[in-house]
C-alpha cells in the first residue's frame, strides 16, 4: 500500500496562519508586504478546510515570510525618518 504524504501524521497538525502578526505588520510597518501577508494569512485556514495539506503550509509560511519582511522594510523606513528629522 502506497502511503500519501496526507497520511503522515505532521500534516495533520494546522499550521498557524499568522493573521494577527500579519495585521499589525501592516498597520504598524509597511502595508504593501502586509497586505500579501494577510492575503496569505486568509488561505490557510481555507486550504487546510479543503484538504491541501501542502499549500497551506506554504500559505502559512509565506504569511510568516511577508509579515517579517514587513516589519523589516518598516523598522529601516522608521529608523531612515528618526535620523533624518
């Protein structure tokens, strides 16, 4: 018998999807690379519901992804406005 990598037991385990980081990164930092992490954020639970293991791993690590780049590329605007002013 063929085992399916649904089979396996860490796919049954939700991933997190992140969407409260996702919000605060795109109101507090910067909205463009938010608003994907958000978008993201929304797949998972939806993905996983219609039982695409894999993709909403891969949502959910994008969410993470984006949310994190977010607050990077905001930190450095933030810190680019501080010193300048």
């Amino acid at each position: 018998m063929k085992e399916c990598k649904a089979d396996l037991y860490d796919d049954f385990i939700k991933p997190d999807n992140y969407l409260f980081f996702a919000i605060l990164s795109t109101f507090i930092c910067f909205a463009p690379l938010g608003i994907v992490a958000i978008l993201n954020a929304i797949k998972v639970s939806k993905l996983w519901n219609q039982k695409k293991y894999e993709q909403a791993r891969i949502a959910s690590d994008n969410a993470l992804k984006f949310g994190q780049l977010a607050l990077i590329v905001g930190g450095i605007l933030w810190l680019i406005i501080i010193i300048n002013y």
